[in-house]
C-alpha cells in the first residue's frame, strides 16, 4: 500500500523546501497531494517561483495522510500558521500518533501555536528559536521526536525530505532515493 503525504502551500512559503520536498518524497513513490490554503491553487513562493496545488486544502482535509508537511519561508509559514482547519488537521494527526512535519519558520509560528509541540524535542530556523516554549530547541539540522520531524532551513531541506522518506519507507529507501540523486 503506498504511503499518502500532503504537503501545504500558502503564498510566501520558501521555494526550495516545496520543491525539494514534492521532489524526493515522489521518487521515493509517495503519493504526494499539494494543497493550497489560499483559496486558489496557484500560489507565488516567497522567491517568486509559482506552484500549482493538486487541490485546495478544504476539499482534502478529510482524508487520510501519513505525513503532513508544512514548509517555511515568510510570510508563508505564517499564513499556514493562522489557517485553523490546518491547525486542527495538524492536532488530529499528531494525536492519532501520525507523522506530521514542519521546516524552517514553520515549528516555531505553526506548530507552535497549534500546540502540538509540547514537551518534544525539535528545531527550526535559529533566528525564530526565541519564539518556542514548552518544548526544547536543538541546533541539529533535523530533528527525529516520535512523529514529529522538524527541520532548519533552505540549506536542510534535502536532508530533511530524505528524512521523511526514512520515517514513512525506511532505511533501504531512503538510501535508493539519496543514491539515486548522487546524495552521499
């Protein structure tokens, strides 16, 4: 059966996390829904790169995903962060003990105010660090806590994708996707 991820988009996410994560959670054959919280599909990335979503948030928000994806970048990840039926889908999978995930603004304004980082360990981009409580920031490039995977940056995004495809497919997966891409 093959692993679902749905990865949010808002106007002013960062570029490179969107692409990089649709990217390689495809070739690792995860079935990848982009939804766009915007109430149009096409949405402009906080670099200017314009993305079509698969659909718009709303009409997915019922179904079942392995992973939920918020990618960073401003002031996209804000936009994600004040999206409530977002919040709630974000608090039921993280409840049901599903894999959700956040990259650089996105722990820190999203998850953060969606309370769903309480007492775990987790990272995000240093520079909002200042804004957590009740959780415990590590300076790693991404950060394994359960079902919560977070990540730091543009610079992380790879390595952050690949640990998603690790966490839904395993070690022998990750490694074909990575070998694949010439990542060593």
């Amino acid at each position: 059966m093959s692993k679902r991820a749905l990865i949010t988009l808002a106007d002013g996410v960062e570029d490179l996390e969107c692409v990089t994560l649709i990217d390689v959670l495809r070739r690792a054959e995860v079935e990848v829904v982009v939804a766009s919280v915007e109430g149009r599909r096409m949405v402009t990335c906080a670099r200017g790169t314009r993305l079509t979503a698969d659909a718009m948030l709303v009409d997915v928000l019922a179904q079942d995903f392995d992973l939920i994806v918020l990618p960073g970048g401003m002031p996209g990840a804000q936009r994600l962060a004040e999206h409530e039926p977002l919040a709630e889908r974000v608090r039921q999978q993280a409840r049901a003990g599903l894999l959700f995930a956040a990259i650089c603004a996105a722990p820190a304004l999203a998850l953060q105010g969606y309370g769903v980082l309480k007492q775990r360990r987790m990272t995000c981009y240093p520079a909002f660090s200042d804004r957590l409580s009740g959780c415990s920031f590590v300076d790693q490039p991404v950060v394994v806590d359960g079902n919560c995977i977070t990540s730091q940056g543009p610079g992380t995004a790879l390595e952050f994708a690949l640990t998603l495809v690790e966490q839904l497919a395993g070690k022998g997966v990750r490694k074909q996707v990575a070998e694949a891409m010439l990542v060593p």
